[in-house]
C-alpha cells in the first residue's frame, strides 16, 4: 500500500474503535429520553461529548490553524446533529459548550 491509503486504513482502524463510546452514549442518550430521565440524558450528552472529543483527538488536524479544523469539523457533523441549522445556529451550539 502506498503511504496514504496505509494512513487512511489506520486512521479508519483507530477511529472505530473511538466510536465505541460514541455509539454507547447515543444509546443510552436514546433509553434515557424515552424513559424522561432527564439527569441521565445530560450524563449521556457528556458522554457523547467526551466520545467526540477523543475520536477528534486521533483524526491529525490537516489545517494549520485550529478554528479552520473545527469549522470543517463541524461542517462535516452538521447533517447528523443540527441539519436545519443556519451556520451562525450551529455557531452558538458549538461554542455554548466546551469548545475553546
């Protein structure tokens, strides 16, 4: 294999196996809203957000700029998490949470 398609398998490898926690957390964020337990929504949305932030942590940041790397970031969530959101929505979703 030639260097990038080496990198794209390892990187696909390491990612699924971050996902993991991602997927837990979905569902239990799932179980929790349908049971209207809203204390273990919040602990699953923690979750979910720590999932993220350690599949993003082993994806290497192509852009020498940070705040590019996360717009794109974003960009590339949009559909899944706030599909109808205009840009500046999706802004506030962003940084209301833990982003620096």
């Amino acid at each position: 294999a030639v260097p990038a398609e080496e990198w794209f398998w390892r990187l696909h490898v390491a990612m699924e196996g971050e996902a993991r926690e991602i997927i837990h957390a979905i569902h239990n964020g799932i179980e929790a809203i349908r049971k209207d337990k809203m204390e273990e929504v919040t602990i699953s949305l923690n979750q979910l957000s720590n999932g993220i932030r350690s599949l993003i942590a082993c994806h290497p940041d192509p852009y020498p700029h940070s705040a590019r790397a996360e717009l794109v970031l974003w960009r590339r969530l949009k559909p899944f998490i706030a599909a109808n959101a205009s840009l500046k929505e999706l802004s506030c979703f962003v940084y209301a949470g833990h982003s620096p």
